[in-house]
C-alpha cells in the first residue's frame, strides 16, 4: 500500500448512517471529507466535526448540483488529496408518502435528481480521477442504496424506483472499473435507528420485536460503518459489484 493516507469523501455524512461511516473510516486512520447541502454552520456538521477530530473536514455540496462535481472533488484534492475512497450515502426520502397514484412528476423528479442523477455524475468523475491517480492505494466506490432496491413500499414508490436504479448504477461501474483495480459495491441498509427513523420508532420497534427483523434489533449506523471499513480497505477487492444487506436479515424471503 501507499504511504500517502487514503482520503474518504462520504456524502451526507454529517449524520445518521454517513456519520457512522465516517466515524468507523477515521478510527482505521483514513482522512475523511464529508459533503453536504447543510450549512458549515449547521449544527450536525459542527456537532460530526467535534466527534471526528482532526482528521475530518467538510465540504459544501448538493448532489443535486451535476456542475460542481469538478468543484467538489477539486476541493477534496486540495484538503486532503486524491479520493481513494468515495461513499456515495447521501440521498432523499420521498417528499410525500401517499398513494403512487397520486405522486406528481415533480417530486418523482426530486427524488432522482438526487438519489440517481447526482449520484451518478460525481461516481464517473470519481471514477475518472481514481483511474488516473499514480501508486498503489485501493481504491473504491460504495454505493449506500436501502432495501428499498428490491423490497416494496407502495406509498414512496419515486425512493424505490431510485434505488433499484442506483443498485443498477453500483454494477454498471463495478463492470467498467474491474479492469482498473477499484471495488465498487452496493449496500443495501434495512431498518436503522437514525434521526430519520426517529418519528416511527415506536412503530417499528414492535415490528422488530415482531420478527420482522431476524436478528431481533434495530440496525446501528455503525453496522454500515464496519462493512464500509472492510470494503476501503480492499478485504473484498476480488468481490466487486456484491449487493450486501446491513438489514439483519429483513430482506431474506420467508415462509
């Protein structure tokens, strides 16, 4: 491996499932840049720097924004240097929960420009850089989808719809990048106790308890940390484009 550190951009990782991401690649020695829409002065990203110490800085940028992936990875280099490593967690629920029937094209279009568009085009000019950097640092691509990819929920179809396609996207780079050395892979999350879960956490905490959820708890943002940590590191190099659930065994069809 090379001596020059290994840099981690993660989207959205000010908080929820991204802040254990980050907080999992800071304590393996990576140098780790969060991005964001939030304000520098919002206060989870003041509250996710304190956490990660020195080794992390912040990076203002909407996914929804394809024309300042440039800009934003441009920015990176400058920080802390090449990516080796980039998390693509960011995304966004759907605006309003209701019947598919009902969904009007412009929250369908809010939801993809983020989850899929955006997504997208910073993992090509990633993918660019990260075949252009000189040495020998793995590097990698993670895709943090849900089990939204594959599992139904007809009141938010536009999500659904977004991360099945970004699931599609996760093996259309893993094929196009496999002849360069870099991993990419596809996480796919299941029930995990963040801020956004916060409001039906009664609600699903019974589901859990239920049996919903095989392995009996709700999921932690760290358990999507450890797996991250293990894919960086290129522990899996030779299983690129692998679809891995972080759901306790939600997704596992049952009798």
């Amino acid at each position: 491996m090379s001596e020059a550190p290994q840099v981690a951009l993660v989207t959205g990782g000010q908080q929820g499932i991204g802040l254990g991401i980050c907080d999992a690649l800071v304590a393996e020695d990576f140098r780790v840049i969060l991005a964001s829409r939030s304000s520098p002065d919002a206060a989870p990203v003041r509250e996710a720097l304190d956490l990660l110490g020195p080794q992390a800085s912040y990076l203002r940028h909407d996914l929804a924004d394809v024309d300042g992936v440039a800009a934003l990875l441009d920015a990176c280099e400058a920080e802390a240097g090449p990516v080796t490593t980039l998390v693509q967690n960011a995304g966004v629920p759907a605006r309003v929960r209701g019947d598919m029937l009902d969904l009007t094209p412009d929250n369908f279009d809010f939801v993809l420009d983020v989850n899929l568009r955006g997504a997208f085009f910073l993992a090509q000019e990633a993918a660019r850089r990260m075949i252009a950097q000189d040495g020998d640092a793995y590097r990698s691509i993670t895709f943090v989808t849900s089990v939204s990819a594959t599992m139904v929920s007809v009141e938010r179809a536009e999500y659904c719809v977004s991360k099945a396609g970004a699931a599609m996207m996760a093996q259309l780079f893993a094929a196009r990048l496999a002849p360069h050395g870099i991993g990419v892979f596809e996480l796919r999350p299941g029930i995990i106790e963040t801020g956004m879960t916060a409001g039906v956490k009664d609600k699903y905490t019974a589901r859990i308890e239920g049996g919903l959820v095989p392995a009996g708890r709700w999921g932690q943002p760290s358990d999507v940390g450890d797996v991250v940590v293990s894919l960086a590191h290129g522990r899996f190099a030779f299983a690129t484009g692998a679809a891995i659930p972080v759901d306790g065994g939600l997704s596992i069809p049952r009798l």
